[in-house]
C-alpha cells in the first residue's frame, strides 16, 4: 500500500511538471508569433507611408517644379472635389487626400496563412514652430498611419498596433 501511494504522488509529481513546461513552450511561442504579428504591422504601416508620401504635399502643388514658400492657397484636408473628384485612391494626388478614409482592410501573408488587419490614416497641419496641431493651413503637414491586428485566437490581446508618424513640408515633397 505505501508503494502504491508513492508510486501516485509521483506520477502526480511527474504531471504537475509535464504541465508547467507545456504552460512554458506555450508562453514562449504566444511571444514569438505576437513578435512576428508585430513586425508585420510595422512593415505594413512602412509601406502606406511610403506610399502616401509618394504624393505632392498639397493639390495646389501638383506638378510645380518649385516648393510652395507660404501658407496661401492650401487645400482642406481630405479628397478634393475640383475639376477631378477623388474617389478612389488610385485618384490621390498629393498627402492630404487620405486623411479621413477611414479603416481599411489590409492582409499579410504568414507561413501560408494571411493575418488581417485594418489601417487607418489620419493627416493633419502642425506648426512647426510648436510641434502642435494648427486649425488653419500651415506649411506642414502630419501623416500619421495606424496599422492594426484584426483578433484572433491570442493574438491581439491586448490588441498589436503599429504607428507611423511622419511631417512632411513642401521641399520634403519635391
């Protein structure tokens, strides 16, 4: 009898470790692919902002050869609705024509999976002499991007975001 209750807390013993270590693997594997669930917001939001940075600073500067030296004549924050409406992105002329597009869906490739997202983003006038946000047009300009993880199963909770903030004047966009 003694034996046989020497031989059960042992194979008790045996199974409280067998899982502590399987809570531990489990632990380390969450954090590396949350880790890389990250990195890929990251590139993500690189990517937009590459991409709206591609644009001319305002739509009064589309196509000039030469950097805009005041404030006069800037556009509203948004698509334009000129000669040529903007409804699509394919129509984005300069930075400003995404700001208040709202979330979108945005997919990228993992281990022959796809992982969700949603980007949103947001540009604004900063004064540069205060760093802050100016209610009327400046000479500057602040795209923000946000990139983030749809939830699913672990992963986003808490939810994994990647933001990118760049200023941007007339000369950075020529």
């Amino acid at each position: 009898m003694p034996q046989t209750l020497l031989a059960l807390v042992a194979i008790l013993i045996f199974s409280f470790f067998a899982l502590s270590q399987h809570g531990a693997t489990a632990d380390v594997e969450q954090f590396a692919v949350t880790a890389e669930v990250e990195l890929a917001a990251q590139r993500l939001a690189r990517q937009r902002l590459a991409e709206v940075l591609a644009r001319a600073f305002d739509e009064a500067d589309v196509g000039l050869d030469r950097a805009r030296v005041t404030p006069n004549g800037l556009s509203a924050l948004g698509p334009d609705d000129g000669v040529l409406t903007e409804t699509t992105e394919a129509d984005y002329d300069d930075v400003d024509d995404f700001h208040g597009a709202g979330a979108q869906p945005v997919v990228a490739a993992w281990m022959d999976e796809s992982i969700d997202y949603w980007q949103t983003t947001t540009v604004r006038y900063i004064d540069l002499a205060t760093g802050a946000p100016s209610a009327t047009p400046t000479l500057a300009k602040e795209v923000t991007v946000e990139v983030r993880a749809a939830p699913a199963g672990f992963v986003g909770a808490p939810q994994i975001a990647a933001t990118l903030s760049q200023i941007v004047t007339p000369t950075s966009q020529l």
